[in-house]
C-alpha cells in the first residue's frame, strides 16, 4: 500500500471518529435538553395550578349593591334581602320581598292589578317592599333589557328617585320579546319623566353597568328560593312564598298577618309585665322578714338586760 493511500484511509478513520464524537454529544445535548424542558414544564404546571386553586379558595367580593339596601335581615326574612332595595318603613311587621323583571309581562300585570293594593299597606306601615330586580328574561330569551333596566333602577336608587323611576319604566314596558329596554339611551330618556334624576350621574352610572353584579346575583338568590320553577314575580311575606290570587285577598292576608305579629309582640310584653308585678311582692316579703330577722336579737338582749 503506497504512502498516500495509508494516509488517505488514516484520516478517513479519524473523520469517522470525530463524526461519532460529534453524534454522541448532540444525542446527549438533546436528551439533557428533553429532560430540562419537561422539568420546566411540570414546574409550570404545578405553578398555574396553586395560582388556580387559590384563587378559587379567595371568597370573591360581594357585588356592589346600590345606596340604601337593606343592611340586617330580622324579621324571618331571606339573608339575601341584605341587598333589596327597601320600600317604606322598617319598623313595618311584614316584609313583602319582591323578585321581579322590567321585562317580564307576568310583573307588569302584577304592578297594574296589585300597585295600589301594596302602596296602601305600605303609607299604612304595615308592609315595608324589599325589591330584587332580576334578569330572568335575559337568561330564557337572550338579550340585556332585564339586566340594563335592573341596573337603571338601582342608579335611580342612588338619587333617591327608585320608586318613581321603577313605575315610569313598568309604565312603558315593551313587549317581552322586545329587548328595547337594552338601550342606555332609551332608559336615560325616560329619567326625563322622573324630577330631578336626568344628570350626567345618572346617565354615566347607567351606561356604565354599576349594578350588573347585583342584578345577577339577585338572580342566582331567586334560583335558590325558586329551583326549577324560577319566575317572576316571586313574593315572599316574612319568608313566606306567597300565592297570588285577588288584590282584596292579597291586602287581607298581609294585614292578617302583621295582626297576629302585633298581639304576638303584645303577649310577650304583658308577659313581661306580670312577671315583674309578680316578682314584686315577693321581693317585699323577703324584704319585710329580713327586717324582722334583724330586730329580735335586739328585743330578746333588751328583756334579758330588764
């Protein structure tokens, strides 16, 4: 074999070696590379996950509610009437809570049959309305009207203008498959028709959505009271459920009722009174002999001295 063939195959054979070398080290490279990226990723996981479950385990913060809701839930009335916008007196024994929807047909018949009836009890103090605006149309038929008229409800609240701005709007319901009420414009219009609440702060609270979180949870609490059976509207006196059959019957079952609350509350206090006349005498008479008690040492000393 001549010299030049030696060398030729020579470095033929350290090429094949370096080639290995080189082989070997990308396969190592990639296989470290391989097991670092998947160490990385299983970090990363773990890490998404905690910041998931603890968000979830951070309570979310309760919706904002408008001005004036009702702050205490005494009386046998629902917890969540800690959001309802109230009505009249709080001293009144009945509390009427009322679930109802701008846009529902079944609520703008109640407002013109039973309005009168619940605004009498109400100047009487014998009723005090807990109002829940919800948007239950929206959910059965899509659209925003229920959730937007809930929510300019409770920024006319703010301005202290709830209940005559809830009349003008029932006043010019649409039809329910009509989702009109879903127009800012159209329910900062009708502000117009309510003194003193057509402002800039009306109008910027209403086209801002403030209450939305309130009106959707007032809506989740009425599938909690209702179940499968959610409707508006819903009324529940004192925590009852009522049934609705005539204005007439409506008045005298809630006037019934805070009857029995007030001879209810009567009772009580003339049972308190009489325990305390009775623990009277019985209090002079101990009174009386732990006076005598202490005056015969002194007689008995006095004729034993004589």
């Amino acid at each position: 074999m001549s010299r030049a063939n030696r060398i030729g195959k020579e470095l033929a054979r350290q090429r094949a070696a370096l080639a290995k070398v080189e082989a070997e080290y990308r396969y190592a490279r990639n296989r470290r590379m391989t097991v670092y990226g998947s160490s990385f990723g299983i970090v990363l996981l773990a890490v998404v996950l905690a910041i998931v479950v603890n968000q979830a385990m951070v309570p979310s913060a309760p919706p904002l509610a408008p001005a004036a809701a009702v702050s205490d839930t005494t009386g046998g009335v629902a917890s969540a009437d800690a959001m309802a916008i109230p009505i009249g007196e709080a001293s009144a024994p009945v509390k009427l809570t009322v679930y109802e929807d701008f846009r529902c047909s079944a609520c703008d018949a109640y407002e013109k049959d039973y309005q009168s009836a619940y605004k009498a009890l109400v100047k009487a103090g014998t009723v005090e309305l807990l109002i829940h605006p919800v948007d239950l149309i929206d959910n059965v038929d899509g659209g925003s009207g229920s959730l937007n008229a809930g929510n300019a409800a409770a920024c006319a609240q703010n301005a202290g203008k709830f209940e005559d701005y809830h009349d003008v709007l029932y006043a010019n319901q649409p039809a329910e498959s009509d989702d009109e009420f879903a127009s800012s414009s159209t329910l900062i219009s009708y502000a117009k028709q309510v003194s003193g609440l057509d402002t800039s702060t009306f109008e910027s609270c209403v086209s801002s959505g403030k209450y939305d979180s309130w009106i959707k949870q007032n809506y989740r609490d009425l599938e909690q009271i209702d179940g499968n059976s959610t409707a508006t509207p819903t009324l529940l006196a004192n925590g009852t459920k009522l049934t609705l059959s005539s204005p007439s019957a409506f008045t005298t079952q809630l006037q019934q009722m805070a009857a029995k609350i007030a001879a209810a509350a009567k009772a009580t206090a003339s049972g308190t009174a009489k325990a305390t006349s009775s623990a009277s005498p019985a209090a002079s008479t101990s009174a009386a002999a732990s006076a005598t008690a202490s005056t015969e040492p002194t007689s008995s000393a006095s004729a034993s001295k004589s």
